[in-house]
C-alpha cells in the first residue's frame, strides 16, 4: 500500500524543517536561520496513532520572488503540493500574517486540497496570545499552534491532517492482484517492457534517457494471473540527478517500490551489470521485497551454445548480496521468454508470502545445529531454545536464545541457508531477529 504523503510548505524561515524533523524524529533536514537552506524536497516516514505517512519538507515559497533559485524552490514546492494528500501550511507567530502568507494560502486553495494551517513558534503553555487570531485571516479554518523546537502540539497537527486522509480505502486493487514494480536504470527497456505486455503504447517509449516522468500503473490480465505493473522513471546516481522534475521522479520509483509485491529488476544485456544496477537492487532488498532480474534486449546479444550460462555466473558473482534471485533473459521488442518472466513473478510472490510451521522450523534448527554447533566465547556456548516465524513479506524469523551477543552473522547467514535449502523461499530476503530469553 502506498503511505499518504503530508506536504509541509510556506514561506522561507518560518521552521518548516524544524517541524519536519520533530514529526520524523530524525535530524534530516539542515536547520538554519538563514533563508533558502532548504532547496529541494526531503521525503521521511512518519508513525502517528499506529499509521504511517510519509513527510516531505519543501524549501520556502516566495510567489513574487524572480531570483533564480527561489524560482526553482517554488516550482520543487510545486511539485510535492501535487502528489500531497494533504497540505501543512506553515506560519510564524512573531512575524504575523504577512503578504507572503495571504499569497501562499490562496495557491493552496486554488490545489482544491486539503490544507491544514500550522502556526509555529508558539513556545509558551497555555492560551494562544492575541496576535494568534490573526491568521483566521488566511481563510484557511481553525488554525493549530505548534513549537517546533519544543514539540507542542505536534500531536493535534497530525490529528488534523489524519481527519483529511482515508487510510481504510487507500489500497486501489484487490489482493489477488500482483504488484510489480518495474525498476531499472534509465533506457534499460522498461516502458517497452510494459507495452509489450499490455500490447498497446501504454507508456512513451524513447531512446532518450528519462522519457519517463512518474511511476504509472497497467493493470493485465492473462492466463498466469492479475497483475498491475508500476513503470517507474530511471533511477541514476544522484551525481547525474539534476533536474528537478527527474529528482521528483526518482522518489516516486522509490515509493513505486514500497507499494509493490515483487520488483522485476530490469539490467540491459547488451551492456550488463553496473554499479547502479546493485543499488537498485539494493534498494529492494531493504525492503524486503521479492525481487526478479530481468535481463532485456538479449535479442540483440550476440550469442553462441554458452553466452547464457556465462552471463548468468557472472550475475550470480554481481548478485552475491542478493543470493536468493532468479534471473530471466527476456526480450521486450520480440516478447522472447515473457512466459518465464510471469512463471518467476508468481513463485517468487508465493516465496515472499510463505508462512513456516513452528514445528518444521524446529525440525530444521534441530538438525543444522547437531551438523554445525553454535559458537561459544570464553567457555560460554550459544543456546538456541526455538525458533519461530513473526511475519511475511519478507520471512521474518525470530530465535530464542540464551545470550544475544553469541549469535554471530556468520551462524545467522548458516542457518539462513539451512532454512532455504530446505524451504526454497527463492527470489526473497529472509529477516532474522534475535531474542534472549525473558525479553
């Protein structure tokens, strides 16, 4: 499910990242009295009542400015406003309602979005003083004061901005849907990708790198299944992003990731692997999304009886990280093995929903255990009492255990191995949480 996201806007110097900060609970966002710090938008999650939603903190917005940068600032404003659920707008107390405030508030009203007025900078307890009043001038409802420094009455802000978001009726498609997340460089073939699939011209396709802006959906249909395709823009490094809209777009492939089952991770064939590709892939892995990789243009490989085999034992050494992952060589021009790509999605989409008995678990741990004895340190040997699956999508498995300290990575990453030689779980991350007894 895609988390609703909270735009925190106005003008320069009224505690915008401040704010942020407080609401994420991190230090992300560099803070400073001086105007314009803030440039592009910062994107962080943000868990109030047992839901989250994801934050994004804009530079300041000067509607009559000229000046070059502060041009760019209110266009990358712009652009979070528009994909926002709902709109924080951000006052100074001390400074009161100026020009600038009355000309953001009518923007905003003109988005036709919800937009919550936050007054910051009300450091003192109690009641509002006068000058507090003035901003129901801004036409924008009751507003709500907030110290950004202190803390106060952040709580109410998130209460108001949680009236204005749906959280029951976000999901846009059944559960017997698949979703998968198209990511890749960019001009790796993933909008051919998706237009071969769909079999019509869904997407631009373009030998320019970035045709791509937003991550879009195609819902098919077929015989193996239901699925909706996210095509997402490229993801460069971020020495490369330097158009705004493309850095826009990069956080929507992002976002596009966390909403999906599984991530078909698309590699171009005629160039092979690059670093990027691992920190695409990387991404995925972290959040433990079952993962696919999809090696496209393989139709115009030049191939003999072992080019397969080779390219696939260098992915493996490439993928050495990422283990577990299946590849496919596939052809989006010619729709060559597409067949497989669907036969590897639905297995992997099972793989990363498996639920493990405690009992078959045990049975596992049992006979890895005798075959490999746990480490010890200065005459104290790790216990393993139990272990037992906590959740799905990835596999998390939770081991019970004497002293926390004594379970090495090297007997998690064995054991990890013992579980998937005897379950499978291919194609998705596995996660392993150690507990001592009593905790």
């Amino acid at each position: 499910m895609s988390k609703p996201l909270i735009a925190i806007v106005g003008r320069p110097n009224v505690g915008k990242s401040t704010l942020f900060n407080k609401l994420c609970g991190k230090r992300m966002a560099i803070v400073d009295d001086t105007p314009g710090v803030t440039r592009d938008r910062l994107y962080a999650e943000c868990e109030w009542r047992g839901k989250e939603v994801m934050l994004v903190d804009t530079g300041g917005i000067e509607p009559r400015a000229d000046d070059v940068i502060l041009k760019q600032m209110r266009f990358q404003a712009q652009l979070a406003i528009d994909s926002a659920d709902v709109i924080v707008l951000v006052c100074d107390l001390r400074s009161g309602v100026t020009a600038s405030d009355a000309d953001v508030a009518a923007m905003l009203q003109k988005s036709g979005k919800p937009v919550v007025l936050c007054v910051n900078k009300c450091d003192t307890l109690g009641n509002p003083p006068p000058e507090f009043y003035e901003f129901y001038n801004l036409g924008l409802g009751d507003p709500i004061g907030v110290s950004s420094t202190h803390g106060h009455g952040t709580g109410d802000l998130l209460d108001a901005c949680y009236e204005h978001i749906d959280f029951e009726h976000r999901e846009d498609y059944d559960e017997e849907y698949v979703k998968v997340a198209v990511i890749g460089k960019p001009n790796v073939g993933k909008s051919s990708l998706i237009n071969k699939i769909a079999g019509s011209e869904r997407m631009i396709v373009s030998d320019i790198a970035g045709t791509t802006r937003d991550a879009t959906d195609t819902v098919v249909e077929n015989e193996f299944g239901k699925y909706v395709f996210i095509d997402t823009a490229g993801i460069r490094r971020k020495a490369k992003v330097e158009e705004a809209v493309e850095r826009y777009s990069v956080l929507r492939a992002y976002m596009a990731v966390d909403r999906c089952d599984v991530a078909v991770i698309v590699i171009d064939g005629t160039v092979g692997f690059t670093e990027q590709d691992s920190k695409i892939a990387g991404y995925a892995h972290d959040q433990g999304k079952g993962c696919v990789v999809a090696v496209n243009k393989w139709d115009a490989v030049e191939k003999d009886d072992k080019t397969m085999q080779n390219f696939t034992k260098d992915l493996q050494e490439d993928f050495s990280f990422m283990s577990y992952v299946p590849f496919v060589f596939i052809s989006a021009l010619t729709g060559q093995r597409l067949k497989s790509m669907f036969e590897q999605i639905n297995h992997v989409n099972g793989q990363n929903a498996m639920r493990i008995t405690t009992g078959a678990l045990n049975d596992v741990l049992a006979v890895a255990t005798a075959r490999m004895q746990p480490p010890s340190d200065k005459g104290k040997r790790l216990k393993i009492y139990y272990m037992t699956q906590a959740s799905t999508r990835p596999p998390t498995f939770v081991c019970f255990v004497n002293r926390a300290d004594l379970f090495h990575f090297s007997y998690q990453r064995y054991l990890e191995n013992q579980i998937r030689q005897t379950f499978g779980l291919t194609g998705t991350p596995v996660r392993m949480v150690v507990r001592e007894r009593g905790e």
